[in-house]
C-alpha cells in the first residue's frame, strides 16, 4: 500500500510539470502571436 501512496505524488508532479510546461507555452505563444495587428497578449480578455 506504501507504493501508491509515493505513485500518487509521482503522478500528480509529473501532472503539474507538464502543466506549467503547457502554461509557459501557451504564454510564450500569446507574447509573439499577432491578431488584428496587436499581440495576443495586449487584449484585455489574455489578462485577466
């Protein structure tokens, strides 16, 4: 029973790692891609 307890916490780092990766991504993203002649990021609804 010890083992799932150590796999549950693996799983869940390796979720939020690959989260953060996905977020830093999809910021990255919004900082370069341009829409209407502005950044993605320069529209209100990007941040909030």
């Amino acid at each position: 029973i010890e083992f799932f307890d150590e796999s549950r916490v693996m799983v869940a780092a390796q979720a939020l790692g690959i989260a953060q990766g996905a977020f830093d991504r999809a910021l990255d993203y919004s900082k370069k891609r341009e829409q209407f002649g502005k950044k993605l990021a320069e529209f209100q609804v990007t941040q909030h």
